[in-house]
C-alpha cells in the first residue's frame, strides 16, 4: 500500500514539473522588438495615489486618516487590495475566561482550560511573563481565595 502512495505521488510530481516546463512564458523578446506603449502606460497604482496625503501609518500597512468633515478613517494593506473602514469609537471590553483554573508553583504559575476537542489544555508560564488575559485570570482567582 506504501508503495503504491509514493509511485501515486511521484507520477503526479513529475507530471506536475513536465507541466511547469511546457507552460513557461517566453520572456525573451525578438531582436528590434519595442516594447508597446499600452504595456509601459498600464503601471499598478501606488499606495501614494490610494491614500489620502495626510494618512499616517499607525502600523505597518495600517494607516490612519481623519477627513475634512472630523471622521477618523483606517486603511489597511490586504491581499485583495487597500480597505477602508471607519474607525471603532467603542474600545472591546476584556473579557477575563471564568472556566480557567490556575495554581501557584513558586515562580511561575500553572493554568488549566477546557479544550475544544475534549480534555483539558496546561500550561506553565514565569509571574513575570504572564498576557494580559493570564494575569487578569490570576488575580481573579487570588481575589476569591481571599474572599473564603
């Protein structure tokens, strides 16, 4: 059965490069050839002419812009093309996760969740490396133990 998955897929690679090979555009020009003034005039616009003048990049392929009527606009660089969206006036709440559990081992801390697929997920991070999300979980659990 082996055998017969790795000649599958060995026909199926030398296939696919004898495709590849056949398939290539030819980028040599003939000799005396000028290249046409459609293919040197149809050049893909910058993001120069897509943002606004006065954007500023706040990360890297995000940018900030805020219009002449007070409206804070976002682009963003993404695979498709630039998007635009206003920007979000209301900031998400942090939600702390309470089916955590965590235990305290000295320096560092051990918490426990539900996993999706069943069981239960571990992990042991520093005190002094924990996310936000850890530590909001941890100082929960602390303030219980207190109020018991």
């Amino acid at each position: 059965m082996k055998k017969i998955i790795l000649l599958t897929f060995l026909g199926g690679l030398c296939l696919f490069s004898g495709l590849a090979e056949t398939q290539q555009p030819n980028t040599k020009a003939p000799k005396g050839a000028r290249p046409s003034s459609k293919a040197s005039a149809k050049k893909p616009a910058s993001p120069a002419t897509i943002l606004p003048k006065d954007a500023k990049e706040i990360l890297p392929g995000t940018y900030r812009h805020v219009d002449s009527k007070g409206e804070a606009w976002i682009y963003q660089q993404t695979p498709f093309g630039w998007m635009r969206a206003p920007e979000s006036k209301e900031q998400a709440a942090d939600v702390i996760p309470t089916d955590w559990t965590a235990r305290d081992e000295g320096d560092s801390v051990t918490f426990e969740r539900p996993y999706p697929f069943g069981g239960v997920k571990r992990w042991t991070v520093k005190k002094t490396e924990m996310s936000k999300v850890e530590q909001a979980v941890w100082q929960r659990l602390q303030a219980t133990k207190q109020d018991k």
